[in-house]
C-alpha cells in the first residue's frame, strides 16, 4: 500500500482574541491517500480554512505533526516549506486570484516557469488543461473578460499545472451560482481524477461533498 499523501497527528491551532483563548483545532487526524478526493465538510467558521493553510504550510502556529508526501513538511524551514509547496501541491480558493494583467494562458504558464519548466513546455501543459475544461477559445482572454466559471476553471488549471500530488481547494465553487458551481465541480474533479492528484476540497454543501470519494466533518475543532 503506498504511503499517504497527507497524514496529520494531533493537529491544533489556537488564537487570542480579546485576552481569551480560542481554540480551532483541536486535535486533528486525518491521512488522505493517493489519488482519494476528500470532502472537509463544515459550517462557515469552522476551522476548515485554518487546516487548509495548515496543510498548505502557508503559515506557523501549529502543533501536531504534519507530513506531505511522506516529508516531514511542519518541521521544515521557511524555504523547505516552499520546495514541498512548489513540488507537491497546487490551490483553488473561492475567489480565483488570477493575475489580472495576464490572460489565461498566461496565468497556468507562469506558475510552471517559476517551477522551472521551459516555455514551450509550459504552454504545451497550459493548453491541454485549459482545452479540457473547455477554454480552448479563451487562451488570450484576461481574467475580467472571463465568466466567474471560466475565471475559476483558469485557476483550476492553475492549480493543476505542475501535476501536484495534492490539490487543497477551499470552497472553490463558493462564489458561483448553484448550475455553475455544479458544472465547474464536476470539471474539476475530473480533472483531478484523471491527473491522478489527490485533492482536500473544504466545502458547507453537503451536496457537493457527496459527489467526492470520502468526507469528513470538522465539528469543534476536530475531525468526524
């Protein structure tokens, strides 16, 4: 059985507001496998952004353990954290923060030029998944001549661009309307099967969790 792509241990995370404690994570484990898309299900509020930004190393204050692909990652140093960021994750968030001066092509080669891939290369990439979630037409378009879909299936291919080994996406249909965000989940998540990427996907709809291979609920700061 091949190792998990994400397994945290004990995970937790508290704040101070007005002199009082707040704790959000509460002890948290969870191992995702390869290729399994998971649903973080749970009421706005709840803690699901702040495991996402954990797992996503994008910021300190944890306790626990937290290993990405088998590394150590919440023991790393700040450019270590980017390595495994670079090489083994991509993200989707509500709101697509595609680069506005770039068009769509533009913003799925960026991220594999800094990862180091040539550009022909990186174009090559850009318009196979871009031409899968059915953008072939909108290559040159920037973002504020895109639909809200089609902003959000560039970031998708964004996200996917450097064949990560897991996808955390936080309520990445939030901001559509329903027969949209219906369509773009179903595009992204056969995207993600067919790359063979696991995915984290933080979402309130329980609709839309069921249509993923597992869900968990995070209910008081931990995992059900």
């Amino acid at each position: 059985m091949n190792d998990p792509v994400v397994r945290l241990g004990n995970l937790t995370r508290s704040f101070e507001q007005g002199g009082v404690r707040i704790d959000v994570l509460r002890g948290v484990d969870l191992e995702v496998q390869p290729g399994e898309i998971v649903a973080l299900l749970g009421p706005s509020g709840s803690g699901k952004s702040t495991m996402l930004q954990a797992v996503g190393l994008l910021e300190g204050g944890f306790g626990g353990t937290i290993e990405i692909a088998g590394i150590p990652a919440s023991k790393l140093p700040s450019d270590g954290r980017t390595s495994v960021r670079r090489e083994h994750l991509g993200f989707v968030y509500q709101f697509h923060h595609l680069l506005p001066d770039f068009n769509a092509e533009e913003n799925v080669i960026l991220p594999q030029l800094v990862a180091g891939r040539g550009r022909d290369e990186a174009r090559e990439r850009a318009r196979e998944l871009l031409g899968a979630l059915g953008l072939s037409q909108r290559l040159d378009h920037r973002p504020s001549q895109l639909s809200g879909g089609e902003q959000q299936r560039v970031a998708v291919a964004r996200a996917l661009a450097n064949r990560p080994t897991l996808v955390l996406a936080d309520e990445p249909t939030g901001n559509l309307d329903e027969h949209t965000a219906d369509r773009v989940l179903a595009q992204f998540l056969e995207l993600v099967r067919g790359e063979g990427s696991a995915a984290l996907v933080a979402t309130h709809n329980e609709r839309l969790a069921g249509k993923m291979d597992r869900v968990v609920r995070l209910h008081e700061g931990k995992l059900e």
